[in-house]
C-alpha cells in the first residue's frame, strides 16, 4: 500500500519571466508557493544582513553588495527608485544578466529545496516557440533541467499553455485552448483530447504593457508595474494619464493576442475537424484586471476562427494555473 506521503508526491514548477510558481498536493487538494523572479542589489552591511536574516527575506553576499531576490526585490526596487534586475526576459534565461542563472537556481531551490523522495518527479513548465518558428529555447530548457536535476529531481518539461490545458479543462477531457498571459510573454496552445495540435508565444504581454506605458508617461517600469498591478482596470475613461496609458498598451497587447490565434489556426495545417465548440481558458497575471476577459471577448468579436468556442473564461486562480497543470502532468508521465 501507498503510504500516506507517497500519495502527495509530485512537484508542479513554473519558471515564468515575472514569477517562479511551485505547485504540490497535500490533504486539502493543492498547496502554491511564489516568489518574484527577480533580484536588487544593496550596499553589503552586517546591520542589512542582520535584518534580512531576521525577516527571512532571501537573499545573497556577493563581495560588497547583497543580492535580495525573490518578493521583496519589488520593494526594495520602489524604495531606491530603482528597476529590479530580471534573470529572464521574455520567457527566457536573459543573456544580458550574468548572474541570471544562478538566482534562478537559488531562487528555485528556496521553493523547492530538495527531492523528497529519491528522484522525486516534477514537470517544470517551458514556453513555446514563437508564432512563425524560431527558437525552440533548448538552452533555457536545459539549463532549467540541470538546476532541478540537481535538487534531487526528476525532471520533465510541460509546454506552458498546455499545462493551463491541464489545469482547467478536465471538464473537457482536456480539448480546448489554453492562454496563460504572463509578464515576458503569452503562451497559447489548442489540444483536443489532451494532444497538442499547436502550441506558440508571443512577445507581447505585461512587461511590454509597463516598458511601453512608461515610455509615455516618464514613470520608471517598475512604479508603472506597482501602479497596474494596484489600480489598473479596463474602463472606458482612465483617471490619469499613467493610467491611460496603460489601458492603450494592454488593449493593444490583447489585440495582438487575438490576431495570434487568427494566425496561428492558418498556419496549421491539420486542425481537425472539431464537432463541438470548444472552451478557452485565460490564466497568468496578466489576465488578472477586471474586465480582461471583456476585452479579449471584444477584441475576437471581428474575427473568424475555424472552431466554435463554446465559453471564454478566467482560470479559477490564474497565478497558479500553470503550476497547478506542471503538478497534473506529474501524474500522467509517472
Ligand atoms: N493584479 C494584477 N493586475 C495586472 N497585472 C498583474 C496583476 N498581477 C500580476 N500582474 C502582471 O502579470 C505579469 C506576471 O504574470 P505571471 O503569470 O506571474 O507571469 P510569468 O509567467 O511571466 O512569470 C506581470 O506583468 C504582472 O505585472
Ligand atoms: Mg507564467
């Protein structure tokens, strides 16, 4: 007999460009942890150290400075006025942070810490290539593969949209469209019956919004990303021109969504021919502000897609849909 630990056995990961996201079972159903995926760095005192150590924040010595990483980077960014330090653009490792790698492995490993079990499984999720082809992020997926490999694990990737798929569209026996809308970029992909018949990012997605929204208005990215994350909603008139701006890029970004999926159906070549219409779920931070399913709604109102879509719906809990997918494949690759 299975003991009672085996049972909750399984790590769900998402390495996101905003959030690293774990996923695990326990006797109520699942439990989520995240911390942010990114780091500042602060001048290196034994009073700074005393505190951080004191308040459990994570963090790390490098010579004269200490690298806090994870939740607090945001705070501790705002207070200095200063942007955070990203280890991944765009869904991927970030070539231009050399120390990008190695705050990922240990942000990863203040979550995960160690195999529970001798070679426990966990699925970490990976982003798709871009709509057209391009790269196939095989280094990313390596590297990743090594740092959890060496907590202990045993390690497979889950395509992101696939893993919203697993997540949140049981009901369907798993055919559907799956979007999760993080910070770096959009994953969407279309199963039916849990196969995969496409599966793509694209570029535009949160940090876009908040670069691009800063540029109009002069505001650093990282006070524009506090700002959207606090007030923003999708109104026909915005109080202020952060705001404002704001809404201008994220309708535009939801649009380039829409047209991604118009594109992404003309592409393939065999969609088969599905009888019924089919759900589409929309996971992740960025599909977080009131009214982002009206505006996606709205925005694939002027287009044609080959398949009926039966209901277009949030995640029950979008920040975890991921992780809680990476969790589900676990059990279907054991
Ligand atoms: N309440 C919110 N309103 C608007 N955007 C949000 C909210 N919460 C998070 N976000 C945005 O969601 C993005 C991160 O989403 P997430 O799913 O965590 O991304 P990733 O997969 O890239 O790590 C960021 O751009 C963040 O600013
Ligand atoms: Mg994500």
């Amino acid at each position: 007999m299975a003991s009672k630990k085996e049972e909750y056995l399984g790590v769900g990961l998402d390495v996101g460009t905003s959030r690293i996201v774990i996923a695990r079972r326990n006797e109520s159903g699942y439990e989520f942890q995240s911390q942010l995926d990114a780091f500042v760095e602060v001048p290196n005192s034994r009073m700074t150290k005393t505190v951080l150590e004191k308040e459990g924040i994570p963090h790390l010595i490098r010579d004269n400075t200490i690298l806090v990483f994870g939740n607090e980077a945001q705070t501790f960014a705002n207070l200095f006025h200063s942007e955070t330090r990203r280890p991944m653009r765009q869904g991927m490792l970030n070539p231009d942070e050399p120390d990008g790698l190695n705050l990922i492995k240990h942000i990863i490993q203040a979550l995960a810490s160690t195999s529970r079990t001798d070679r426990e499984k966990l699925c970490f999720s990976v982003p798709a290539p871009p709509l057209g082809g391009g790269d196939t992020h095989s280094y990313h997926q390596a590297a990743l593969r090594q740092i959890v490999t060496d907590l202990g694990y045993e390690a497979e990737p889950v395509d992101e949209g696939l893993a919203v798929i697993y997540s949140e569209l049981e009901g369907s026996n798993f055919t559907g469209i799956g979007i999760s809308c993080g910070g770096g970029m959009c994953n969407v992909c279309l199963a039916y019956l849990s196969v995969p018949i496409f599966s793509y990012s694209i570029g535009k997605a949160g940090d876009y919004v908040d670069e691009q929204a800063a540029r109009a208005s002069g505001e650093m990215a990282t006070r524009v990303r506090t700002i959207k994350e606090e007030q923003f909603k999708f109104a026909a008139q915005y109080e202020n021109n952060i705001l404002q701006a704001i809404g201008v890029y994220y309708e535009d970004m939801v649009n380039a969504l829409v047209d991604s999926l118009e594109e992404a159906f003309t592409r393939t070549k065999k969609v088969p021919r599905i009888a019924k219409p089919i759900p589409l779920v929309l996971s992740g931070g960025s599909s977080v502000p009131e009214g982002f399913v009206d505006q996606f709604k709205k925005s694939l109102e002027s287009r044609k897609l080959p398949v009926a879509i039966s209901d277009i719906r949030q995640a029950a809990d979008p920040l975890n849909a991921t992780a809680r997918g990476a969790l589900v494949a676990t059990l279907s690759s054991m």
